[in-house]
C-alpha cells in the first residue's frame, strides 16, 4: 500500500517542478494493458496467454523543435498479481497534423518479480491529438528477455 503513496509524491513534485519550465508540458495518462505470455515469434494468434490490467501515471513532454521532443514518462500497471513501475523514453515525431509516433526504451522495475526485478523493454507508440489538451495513444512493448512479456496499451493522456 506504500507503493501508491510514494507513486503520487513523485508525480505531484514533478507537476510543481515543471510548471516554470517554458518549453515543457506536464500531464497524465491512463488506460488498459493487455499483456502476452508465450509469444513466439510471429504468432499473434487467439491462442496467446494473455492478461489484462490497468495503468496510470504522468507524462512531460519537452519540445525540441516544432515536430520533435522528448516524452519520459513514470507509469504505475497492476495486472493481476503484477504490479509495476514503467519508465518510458520516448523520442517523439509529429508525423501529420496532430498524428505522432514515439520511440524509444522502457525501464521496468517489478514489484516481487522472481529475483530479476529490473528489466528493459524497447517501445513503439503513436498518439493523436483530439485536442490541444487531449490525445488517445496506443503503444506496443517488446520483451528482450523470456521473463519480460510483451504489452499492448490503449489509453488517454491530459495535459494539464
């Protein structure tokens, strides 16, 4: 239960702290996890052992350039009796008018997951702006490692 309550301090430290940043944007997001055990190569079949979760956290976005940026983000994804800490870096592209794509490694650290509790994903996103405050995205994570599932993520991000 301490786990929350650290989760929330990070990200209202981080929101104070951004705010007086001028080329940085603060938000949040959410969504549903779908995450896939026994995957093998090129199989995305109905036949995959998959679980479905929820996530939650806060995003900055710092612009570098008109279509570029930079988007780490801290996420907190309870799937069953998983729960971990997802830590993305995203190198961001606006593609289209509104429509982006977003690359880059994911930190995850779980929460009593065998001994191993660090591991790193590789990420592709892509997000589209329904507003200037509102977006839906979906990304996809690879697993490197046996013990590293794959996810899918639907969700909504809000800047705030």
């Amino acid at each position: 239960m301490k786990t929350p309550r650290y989760f929330l301090f990070i990200l209202f430290f981080v929101c104070f702290s951004v705010k007086g940043q001028t080329n940085v944007d603060f938000g949040v997001k959410g969504g549903l996890n779908l995450t896939f055990f026994k995957v093998t190569e090129s199989s995305f079949g109905f036949d995959q052992d998959a679980e479905t979760g929820y996530y939650g956290g806060a995003f900055l976005d710092f612009e570098i350039d008109e279509n570029y940026s930079i988007q780490p983000e801290l996420l907190f994804i309870a799937l069953n009796d998983f729960k971990f800490l997802n830590a993305p870096v995203y190198f961001k592209y606006e593609v289209a008018n509104n429509l982006n794509v977003l690359v880059g490694p994911s930190f995850n650290y779980f929460f009593d997951f065998f001994s191993n509790k660090l591991k790193i994903r590789a990420d592709l996103s892509t997000s589209y702006n329904i507003t200037p405050d509102i977006d839906i995205h979906m990304k996809y994570a690879l697993g490197f490692e046996e013990l590293t599932p794959n996810s899918l993520f639907i969700g909504v991000g809000l800047r705030l």
